[in-house]
C-alpha cells in the first residue's frame, strides 16, 4: 500500500500527493516526515506543481511523444508564474521540472537576444539596453 | 521576485553563446560567472548534451565568387576568395529547414584575404574550438561562437635545411609536409595540438610535436615511426578527427591505407587496420562520428547509380585495436549524385547527414525517413577543397583575441615556394 504524502502551501491549503508522485521530489524524498510544508510558495503555485508530479509519475516513459507536448504546455506560462513555479520546484528539488523550467526561460531570453544585431564589449549604451531587456522578463 | 544564485546560473548555461558574451556587460557580478570554468565547462556540458540541434553549427570552408562584373573565368585567379561560414538553426523546429541561417564567419587580416582553397584548411575541432591550418606552418585555434582567434608559435621542429645533424647524409630533403590533429587530452585537462612532419625523397622522416594551450609552447614527442613512411590520404578533415581522447588520421603506410592514432593523454601514436576484405574493390572509405563511436563511411569511386553508402562503427572505441562492425546502408538516394571523393560528409543531428551534391548545393540527408533536402548554402568551383565540420557552440577560451598578426604568408606567394605549398629546402 503505497502512503500519501501531504503538501502545505504558504497560505495554508493541503495537497494529497501519492507515493509514486511525492519521491519525484528529492526534499520529500529525503524528508522523514509524510508532512511538508513549503514556505514562500502559494497554493497555486503548489498545485501546479503537484499536477505536474502527478503526470510524470503514471508515465513512465518521459521520450514519449505526448507527455512532450503536454510538458511543452505546461511550461507556456506566463513569466511571473514561470519564476515561481522554478522557486517551488527548486525548493522540492524537482531536477527535471527545474530543468524544463529554466529551459524555457532560457528560451525566451534567447528569443529576445538573438533579434539584435552587432555586440560591442563594453560601451555603457549595450549594457544599458541589456539589462532593460532583462528587466522585463523578470530578472 | 527575486531567483537565486543557482537559479541564474542554471538559466544562463543554457543560453546560446551569443547571448552570454552580451549579458557579460551587465554586471560584474554575471561577468565573473560567465567568465568562470566552472560556468564555461556547465555551458559545454550542457551543448553537448542538448537533445535540441540549436546547439551544433556546421562550419564550412568554401569558395565564392567574388562580386565582380565580368564573370569569366570565375573559378580561376582573383575572381573568388575562400571563406568560412556558419550554418545554424535559429529556432528549435527541427524537421523545418527555413529557419537555417548561413553567416559567413568574420575572421581577422590576413585570413580575410584567401584565395585559394587550399591555403586554409580545417584541421580538427573538439568543444566548439576550431583548429586552422593557414598557408605552409601557421596554425590558428579559433572559437567562432564567440569569435575568439588565436595563432599558435612557429614549431620548434627544425627543418632539415636547418639542422646541422642531416647534413651528412646523402639524400635530400627537399620536401615536407606537415598534418595536424588538435583535441582535448583528459588526463592532464588542457587541450592540445599535435602536428606531424614527413619529410618526403630518398628517405622519410617522421617527426613529431605537441602544442599545449596552457603552457602556450610546441615540444617534441618521440615516436617509433621516425624511418617509415606515412602519407596523410587528402590531408582534408573527413579524413581526420577528433573523438575522445584520441586523434585518427587516414594515411598511407606500410601495411596499405589504414588509421594513424594519437593518444593527446599518453603522446602515444598507433595504427588501425581498415576491413578492406569486407569492402567492395573501388570503394574508398572516409571517417566520421556516428552515434557517440568512430564510423567509417565506405563510398564507391567509380559512378555507379544509384548509389548508396555503408556505415562501419568502431568496436569498443576506447581500445585502440578495435575492429569493425557494419551498421547500416545509407540510399540508395534517389535524384541527387554526390561526388564520390572528397566532398565533405558529415553527421548532424545524429540522423541526418550533410553532404555536397554534383552541381555545388547541400543537401542534407535523413537516415530515417531517407529524404533529401537542400539547404540554403552551395559551392562554386571545385568542391575538392571544401571542408564541412559539425561543431558545437561553446564559450571555451582559447586566450585569444580578434586579431592575428604574424602569419607568415612569404613563404608561398614567394619565390621559394613550389605550386603546391610544399618549401624546397635550399
């Protein structure tokens, strides 16, 4: 019989996570206690994700075309949602949501770069441009 | 919202290297940590494990016309000059090809100004660095993801018209030639350069050395082959490569045509057998990397149609006598004839292979769905010289710069040169 696992969120509201689901996570795994809370995470956030944790546990094969698609819009999220679920995920220690995550954030960055044209290292109107870039996709 | 520390790092090694050597200038803090080899060495890891093609290039040396209006004649004199271009994917669709971008590759004086083919060639390349082989005994590293190039001191190899200790001999060295492998040696964690001299006429004369970028000097490696006579097949880099740990070229020896090896790690130099008895007569065989192990790519030499290739891997690749294996036939490719020797072969993507058709356009061609397509980048003149390597995007330094002074080009467009690059000793 498998045993459940129970996750709190910042504000207070409790996922039921099955074993299976649960140990995709390193902190849980390593936890000694079936009860976890995690700080600074909301329970949106959190439910998410546990969905995700629950998709990749009935799954076994992660190559398989459509768990793909389904991670593919998992990750089409909004910036802001996008860095915190990389906070929940890296405080569970997720390494392959983690991975999925920063994956895509590095995508957009990339996006964004590649459209403009000549570097020159260093004059103070490139970094100026920079960081404004970086600025709005969340840094 | 803030990230942590981790979290940006992880973000940034996955970034393209374009983008890294901008975000250096947003503070000092990022600076420092794309700089780092802790960061560099994430950032390779990462491109070399990359499932997504995003992050292998294909560099090509190839000969264009030059723009001028009276278009005679265009393959012989000034009328073309030699470049090094880049071909890449600008997004992740992989079955696409539109998003192809090629982007001639921006090299420093005096490299901008070669015209024959046959000055520059591609001699090796291991985690996003290039190893160039310019003119008769300049050697150039270049990383062009981040557009770093570096030329390597002169050898300490002295030719024979140098060196007092061949003068009583009866024969004369009038040539040599010189081959180069370049790589990484895992042992003593820097990367390498060896090259190898043969002195050709009434003796030969095997003569080696090793070129570390951390010590930024050539020294001589001993070798047992130093009376035997070694021939480079083309000297051109499908004939040569890289692989772990190891460098192969395709030579000549006593034994027929067969695989000279070099351990970067031990200085060690080896010979591999070729399975000509399994290989039809009138096939040739190139070298390649297919599927993480060595592959040998059996071409036929003479037309026939339609034609197909066989692929041989390398058993137990990190043995150095291994045998070989036959893993696949390739076509028969159905309305595009490839030059049969020569042109560049390489495998990208793990299941498609790049390749230079008759009439001067690249194809690409998928193992799997057998399907052809062509991509936005062709050849003019002789394909003979041109060379395909596919290389990842890395941001390794090689402490170079984006100037190159120095390269000794007097001795082939001087008077002392034969036509074919080679230096008559005087």
């Amino acid at each position: 019989m498998s045993r459940v696992f129970k996750l709190k969120s910042s504000d207070n509201e409790t996922f039921e996570v099955e074993e299976a689901a649960a140990l995709l996570s390193e902190t849980i795994k390593s936890s000694s206690s079936t009860e976890i809370t995690v700080p600074n995470v909301k329970a949106e956030i959190l439910g998410k994700v546990v969905e995700w944790c629950n998709k990749h546990a009935e799954s076994e094969d992660t190559k398989d075309q459509l768990i793909k698609e389904w991670d593919a819009e998992f990750v089409s999220v909004d910036q802001h949602v996008l860095f915190k679920l990389i906070t929940a995920a890296d405080y569970l220690q997720i390494k392959e949501l983690v991975d999925q995550l920063t994956q895509r954030v590095g995508d957009m960055i990339k996006a964004k770069t590649l459209k403009t044209v000549e570097m020159t290292y260093p004059t103070f109107n490139v970094e100026r441009e920079v960081q404004e870039e970086l600025k709005s996709l969340g840094f | 919202m803030h990230v942590s520390e981790e979290i940006v790092e992880q973000i940034l090694s996955r970034l393209p290297p374009k983008s890294l050597m901008r975000f250096k200038c947003v503070c000092t803090l990022w600076c420092n940590l794309i700089k780092s080899p802790s960061f560099v060495a994430k950032h390779l890891s990462n491109s070399l494990r990359a499932s997504s093609s995003s992050s292998v290039s294909i560099l090509f040396k190839h000969t264009v016309e030059k723009k001028v209006e009276n278009n005679d004649h265009a393959e012989t004199g000034d009328d073309v000059e030699t470049l090094l271009s880049s071909l890449y994917l600008c997004n992740e669709i992989d079955d696409d090809f539109d998003d192809l971008v090629a982007e001639v590759l921006r090299v420093p004086p005096p490299m901008n100004q070669i015209i024959r083919s046959s000055d520059l060639r591609i001699a090796g390349h291991c985690d996003g660095i290039t190893c160039l082989k310019i003119f008769v005994g300049n050697v150039v590293l270049c990383n062009p993801a981040i557009k770093e190039f570096k030329l390597l001191p002169k050898s300490c190899l002295l030719l024979p018209n140098d060196n007092d200790e061949y003068k009583y001999l009866d024969c004369e060295l009038r040539y040599y030639t010189e081959f180069l492998g370049f790589g990484y040696d895992p042992k003593g964690k820097d990367y390498k350069v060896v090259r190898f001299e043969v002195y050709e006429e009434s003796c030969y004369w095997f003569r080696a050395e090793v070129y570390t970028l951390g010590s930024n000097s050539w020294r001589e490696v001993e070798t047992e082959y130093t009376y035997r006579e070694f021939f480079v097949m083309s000297g051109y880099c499908d004939e040569q490569m890289f692989f772990e740990g190891i460098y192969y070229w395709q030579v000549y020896g006593d034994v027929g045509r067969c695989i000279l090896s070099f351990d970067m790690g031990d200085e060690i130099f080896n010979v591999i057998s070729i399975p000509w008895e399994e290989i039809p007569d009138e096939y040739h065989v190139r070298l390649g990397e297919w599927k993480e192990a060595i592959a040998l790519i059996s071409c036929p030499t003479v037309p026939v149609v339609p034609q197909s290739f066989d692929i041989w891997v390398m058993n137990n690749s990190g043995n150095v006598k291994g045998s070989w294996t036959k893993c696949l036939t390739i076509g028969p490719m159905e309305g595009v004839e490839i030059p049969l020797l020569y042109a560049p072969l390489v495998f990208w993507k793990s299941d498609e292979l790049l390749m230079v058709a008759e009439d001067g356009r690249v194809v690409s061609y998928n193992l799997e769905k057998q399907t052809v397509k062509y991509l936005p980048i062709h050849f003019v003149g002789d394909y003979f010289h041109t060379q395909a390597v596919a290389y990842v995007n890395s941001i390794v330094s090689i402490n170079g710069g984006n100037k190159l002074e120095g390269i000794d080009n007097t001795d082939f467009y001087g008077i002392n040169a034969l036509g074919d690059g080679r230096l008559r000793a005087v």
